[in-house]
C-alpha cells in the first residue's frame, strides 16, 4: 500500500476536481474531514462555501454570473444522528433522505449515476462518518462512467472499520486536467495525517492545492465521544 502526505498528494496535479478527505486524528479523539472543490470554467470558480447549522451548503458568488446552477449548487455536507455526509452533489439530499428511512449508504447510492456533464461524465464521490460508543468507522463511495461510456455505470463502495490514527484516506473526481477529463481511479488513496490543529490542517490543505483552480475549502473535526464538531471553510471568492 502506498502512503503519501497531504503535501505531496495534493501537489501532484493540477487539478483534482473535488477531493474528500477523511481520517482519524493522530490521538484518536477527532474524526476528520475536508472537502474542497476546484474550477477551470468561470461557473464552477463563481462560488463559494456557507455553513448553515451543522451543514454547509454552495452558492453563488456573484449572482449575475451564475449560468447553469443544476451540478455546481448543492449541499456538500449534511449531519443525520451520528453521521456525517460529505460528497461533491445533491446525491447529499438522497443519502440524508434514504438512511433516515434505514437504508443503507450503499443502498441509497444505487438510486444516482455519474452527472450528466457529458464529455466529461464526472464521478459522484461520497463520504461518510459514523460515531460509535467504542470509535468510528467511515465509507467512500465513487460512481462512474465505464471509461466514458454513458450507458454503464461503476460502483464502488470503500469501508473502514476502526480506522488507523493518524491516517486518512483521499477520494477525487479527476487524475488531472484533459478534454475529456479523466476520472479517478483505483481505490481511495491513503495519506499520513499529521498531528495538528483544524486551523494547521486547514492552512496546509489550502496553501498546496492549485492556485490557480482552487475555488473553496471546508475541513470539520468530529469528537468521536461527544459528537462536538469544529468547522472551518475557506473561500477563494471574498
């Protein structure tokens, strides 16, 4: 298995398109997740993060110049119980819905494909936090396009089960820039977590993505025996 820091990893492209990070703090008190997005057209660049209560929504930055809302504004982040949903679309409002009506992550994702950007048919990826009495444990998903073909979509669901301290794991929509864009491959990868801060891991998610396609920012730390949870968003737009 091939582990990587959160420097390295987010230097080695341009462009990931949007990244769901997820991990266990080094001291085993705090679940961890980031959520970031990047833009290469001036749509997907007008916007920013909102937080609103436990969950943070996208909008506009400039209203004027919004052109297609449908795949851009959504709600990334949204709190059921003891879990937390992080993804990169409005597949956030089915997994809510469906698992407050028991069914499971996976079960709610077989109800959504891969957006319908075509060329590009980029990949759905999600994430989800579960609190436990005796720890977490997480799951990531990624839907997709069979190599480009809009008639056949993948499915693949990742779980960890009383994941490592001080490690996480790293999900994004692209393997780089291109026409059409590349998707993600291979199983979520692995990263070193380092022994910090929210405010220190924010800055050092921020400071390495693209400056010139990095749009916004959101990292939480989840107190694995209260459920208290610490948020911070960065917007490139201000």
């Amino acid at each position: 298995m091939k582990v990587s820091t959160i420097v390295n990893e987010l230097n080695s492209l341009a462009y990931h398109g949007r990244g769901i990070i997820i991990g266990k703090s080094a001291d085993s008190k705090k679940a961890v997740a980031a959520y970031f997005i990047m833009g290469r057209s001036e749509n997907s660049r007008n916007r920013v993060f909102v937080a609103e209560g436990d969950a943070m929504r996208t909008k506009a930055f400039d209203e004027s110049k919004m052109i297609d809302p449908h795949l851009i504004i959504y709600y990334p982040v949204r709190v059921l119980g003891n879990k937390t949903i992080v993804t990169n679309g409005d597949q956030t409002d089915t997994i809510y819905k469906l698992m407050d009506k028991q069914m499971t992550f996976e079960q709610a994702l077989r109800t959504r494909e891969f957006e319908d950007d075509k060329p590009n048919f980029t990949p759905r990826i999600s994430g989800i936090i579960r609190r436990e009495e005796d720890g977490m444990n997480f799951a990531m998903s990624i839907l997709k396009s069979a190599e480009g073909d809009d008639s056949s979509c993948e499915r693949f669901t990742y779980a960890y089960s009383n994941p490592k301290a001080g490690m996480a794991k790293f999900i994004h929509t692209y393997n780089g820039d291109g026409n059409p864009l590349p998707s993600f491959e291979g199983e979520p990868k692995t990263l070193i977590l380092p022994d910090v801060g929210i405010d220190e891991l924010t800055e050092l998610i921020w400071t390495n993505l693209n400056e010139d396609n990095k749009v916004s920012l959101f990292v939480r730390y989840i107190d694995i025996a209260t459920g208290e949870a610490e948020t911070r968003i960065v917007n490139k737009n201000k």
